[in-house]
C-alpha cells in the first residue's frame, strides 16, 4: 500500500548536517518534492545527500539559493528500510526546507 506523507518541514535548516527523514522499519520511502525557501536578503548554499552527508551522497552540493527564492525540485528517488535524507545550510536557521512524498508499506 502507498501513502502519500509529508516526509519533513516545513522546518529551517542548521548549517551542519542532520537528518530530516529515515525510512522506517518495513517501508520504502520516495521522495518526489523538494521544497526550499530562501526569506533572507542574501544567497545561502544548500546541502543535501541521500545518507550520511559526503560528496559521493550528494544531490545538492553547496547549491546558492538567492535571496528571497524558492528552489522546488520535483524528483522520483527511492529509498529503502534505515536510509537517510540529511540536509544542512551555509547559514544557520535560514533556509526552509519541506520534502514531500509516499511510503510503500512492504509485506
């Protein structure tokens, strides 16, 4: 059975990396929507990675997001049991960041 879920935020994003979404026990995640919104008067770098935070995970890599911009990123990535999305900022508590899509609960 799939679930359409908000899968994190709207929340601000710290300028070090955490995790913003694991894919429970017995599900699939896919994440299909990226929102992020930028309401400083200043560009800010956005990280994003599926797992923990290094170059080879990356899907955004110190992005700029311009001043008073959102940056919507629709997308079709899976991720399976335990995987992780980790998100973090050049500045702290700046960006905003929301992901949206489904679960898959598996049998």
């Amino acid at each position: 059975m799939r679930i359409a879920k908000r899968m994190a935020g709207p929340a601000q994003v710290s300028n070090a990396a955490a995790t913003k979404y694991t894919v429970a026990a017995g599900r699939r995640g896919i994440l299909r929507h990226v929102h992020i919104q930028n309401p400083s008067a200043s560009v800010v770098t956005f990280t994003m990675s599926i797992g923990a935070d290094a170059a080879a995970t990356r899907l955004f890599d110190a992005y700029s997001i311009g001043a008073n911009a959102i940056l919507d990123h629709f997308c079709y990535y899976v991720l399976e049991a335990a995987e992780i999305i980790q998100a973090l900022a050049g500045t702290n508590n700046i960006l905003v960041l929301t992901i949206d899509g489904d679960e898959d609960v598996l049998s």
